[in-house]
C-alpha cells in the first residue's frame, strides 16, 4: 500500500534536483570553515533574516540547545510557553546540558503576552531564586497546531526584555511558515531576537539540518559549543547543498501546503462526530479530534485505509501537509476520511 503520510513535514524526501545539487556540492573541511558550500549557506541564511552571522547544525534540538547554552548559565531560567518544543519534545537537554530549568506559561494557541510573563521574571535581588535569562517563542507552534505568534505581541515581548535586560530567542523550526503565510519579511521577525534556529528538513524538504543565526560573538561562541557537543562536521557541504537549495526554492511554495491544510480541515468540520478549531489552523498543521473514537483507534483505521497521521496528544490527530503529498493526495484523503466518519 502507498501510504498518504501526513504524520509530519520531516517525512520529506530531497528532490532530485536537490539530489544533483547535493552530487555537485563543492566541499572542504567545515571544522576549518573551509567548506564553501557550508560558508554559503551561512551566509545567504545571515544575509535573509538580516543577522550578522550563522552556523549550520545537524539539528533543530542542537540549534535550539546551544542557543539556550550561550545565552545562559547553570541555575538560569528561561521563560518559554507550556507546550513549547523546548519543553516537551528535546529530552530535557536544557536541564541536562546547560544545567538550566524552564519556567512554563500556558499561552493562547501557543501564544503568550508580555504582561502574563512580566510577573514570573525573577527579581535581581532573590539570590535564593534561578536567575531569568532568556523568554523563548516558538513561530509556528509545532503543538498549538502551526499557529503564528503575532508580530505585534513579538514587539512588546521585546520591550520587556529589554525592560529587564533579557535575551530573547526563537525557535523559528517554521517561521519560514509564518513567513509566507503572514507576507512579514524574515529579517523583520528575527530583529526582535538576539537568536534564531530555523530548521531546513521541514516544509523546505532538506533532509537534515538546521541553521542558527545571531551577532558575530554571539554565533562565534555557538561554534564552540557545537564543537564541544559532537556537532563539528567535516565534508558537510553535500548536506548543506540540500539546505541552500532549499532556502533559495522552497520557501515561497509553502503556501501550497497551507491551503492543503485548510482543505482538509474545512472539509473535517462538516462532521458532526469531529472537533475543530479552524482558526487554529493557519499553515500547515491540523489537529482534530473524534468525539467517541480514541485516538490510538481512529489512528489505526486511517494507517489501515491508507493515511498516516499522527498523535497530537491531549487524544487530537495530528495532520501535517508538505511538499511530498499532493493536491490529488489531498482529495484522496478525503474521500478515505469522508468513508471512515461516516461509518463511526
């Protein structure tokens, strides 16, 4: 069986066109910065989102942990949202490698506002408390469902780091997304923070690595770390082929995946026995839930009808769309999901 798999962006595979890129890369040894393709990629990803300087990294876990680590000290605290990837999904590396603890805010789709999180920064003057360092946002939220944190409420995050002299760094896995979705230009987002980690094996279809971005000091400490962390590459430039053709190919067709997306999730909110909030969907993820079917359940008729989705916790399914599932896909999952509902 050929499976429509709408469990993740990351299922995608590199084109062939990103194959013969990734053939012909020019490489060197990225440990001496000698690798061009590498320095490329750098480069044309600083120079996008109007940052001084970058560094390619295996992983968006690696990109958001050796943020957090420069910015930060063990027994410093960083302010991030309750279901942030951060928290949730990078195996308490911020505890484990940095020797720091988060501190959670439940926020709106994944939102959260200067004045929910003005009360939980520590004061100075508490030497018996952590200190607060860094407020982390994530655009899109991978859990909220691919919602796009405003630009306007980015702005007063700002001032209140700066009220308070903190750093502020995003996970910007898809803010190629909000990108699109929004028309605010990626240099405009990434002003307002003093990091970024933007992934490259998602929507864009690269199929490893992520780029963080940052002031030249600030990214020439990252290479330290990564280095420090087992993330020193050499002949790397054949994967960062695959990432720069990304970066100058893919981004504007993301909004092909959205209106998958809102396709799909239209089409889910005709059925009484589904749950779903539409204006939860934004770019490219869904979640729903079935209102007398477990999740484990309905999981399994979809995989043995053809689609594979995934576990959104709190019992929702998870739809993600990308570059590998069609618009045709998209009417067959359809007519797939149309037969299972109609049955249960």
């Amino acid at each position: 069986m050929k499976f429509i798999d709408l469990r993740s962006d990351t299922v995608t595979k590199p084109s062939e066109n990103m194959r013969k890129a990734m053939f012909e890369a020019e490489v060197g040894d990225d440990v001496y910065k000698e690798d061009p393709t590498v320095n490329e990629l750098e480069r044309f990803t600083a120079e996008l989102f109007g940052k001084e300087s970058a560094l390619f990294v295996p992983s968006g876990v690696m990109g958001n942990q050796i943020c957090l680590n420069v910015h930060t000290n063990p027994s410093d605290e960083v302010i991030c949202e309750k279901e942030s990837h951060i928290f949730k999904y990078e195996s308490g590396s911020a505890a484990a490698l940095s020797g720091i603890q988060l501190q959670l805010v439940q926020g709106k789709n994944g939102v959260f506002t200067a004045e929910q999180i003005e009360p939980l920064i520590r004061p100075e003057s508490a030497y018996y408390m952590p200190r607060t360092k860094v407020i982390e946002v994530e655009n899109t939220h991978n859990v909220a469902g691919g919602t796009i944190h405003p630009i306007e409420n980015i702005i007063n995050l700002r001032k209140l780091a700066d009220k308070y002299s903190l750093k502020m760094h995003l996970d910007g896995a898809r803010i190629w997304n909000a990108h699109v979705e929004t028309g605010i230009p990626l240099s405009e987002y990434a002003k307002y923070f003093d990091s970024l980690s933007v992934c490259l094996s998602k929507g864009l279809g690269a199929p490893i690595g992520s780029v963080i971005l940052g002031e030249k000091n600030f990214i020439k400490e990252a290479f330290r770390v990564r280095k420090g962390w087992g993330g020193g590459m050499r002949q790397v430039g054949i994967i960062a082929a695959a990432g720069l053709f990304a970066v100058k190919n893919n981004i504007s067709r993301l909004i092909e995946d959205h209106q998958k997306a809102k396709e799909l999730a239209e089409f889910l909110a005709k059925f009484d026995n589904i749950e779903i909030d539409l204006g939860a969907v934004q770019t490219n993820i869904l979640m729903f839930k079935h209102k007398s079917i477990s999740t484990e359940n309905l999981l399994d008729k979809l995989k043995e009808s053809g689609i594979l989705a995934g576990n959104g916790g709190s019992q929702n399914i998870r739809f993600v769309t990308h570059l590998d599932v069609s618009f045709e896909q998209i009417r067959e999952a359809k007519l797939i999901l149309e037969k299972i509902l109609s049955e249960n």
